[in-house]
C-alpha cells in the first residue's frame, strides 16, 4: 500500500536537491504540484488541490542550523492550523 497524506496545515522546507525532493512528495506520498515559482525556487504542493492552493512548499536552499528533519536532511517548518482564515497570495491578486 502507498502512503497518502490526507490533508496538511501549511508546512515549507528548504531544500538542497528540488528534483529529488518533488519526486519524493509527489510520487512517493501524492501530492499534487499546484503551482511553481521556477525563478525564485518555489514549488507549491497539495494533498486537496480542489480544495487547497497548497499546504506544502518546497523552497530551494538553504544552510542553517536544523532541528527538525524530513528523509532528506532538512529543517521542517511545521505551521499548527489556527481556524483562522489566511489570504492565498498566488489565489488573489
């Protein structure tokens, strides 16, 4: 059996390989890639694209401290949903 996410807050990570870690979130676990900003590195995700701009981005690069990690290395940034409604940035104009 595959895994599935069912649904997400909003999380981001950075990470030093985009290609490997998109195949991971999106072949691996499911999520849809939504939406991409190619220039600034990026790559939005979701796991209800009907319902959801993203819940997860992934950001190319970065070198700090870490201390919550994903399978490849790098620093979480777990966001805890609050019921409050949040505006969609790529969604409004």
């Amino acid at each position: 059996m595959t895994p599935r996410i069912a649904s997400l807050g909003h999380v981001g990570i950075f990470v030093e390989d985009v290609d490997r870690s998109l195949a991971f979130y999106r072949d691996l676990l499911g999520l849809t890639l939504t939406d991409a900003d190619e220039a600034n590195g990026m790559y939005f995700l979701s796991s209800r694209p009907g319902e959801e701009h993203h819940e997860f981005l992934v950001c190319r690069g970065r070198t700090a401290p870490r201390d919550v990690y994903d399978p490849d290395h790098n620093r979480c940034e777990v966001y805890r949903p609050t019921g409050l409604q949040a505006r969609q940035t790529l969604l409004h104009n």
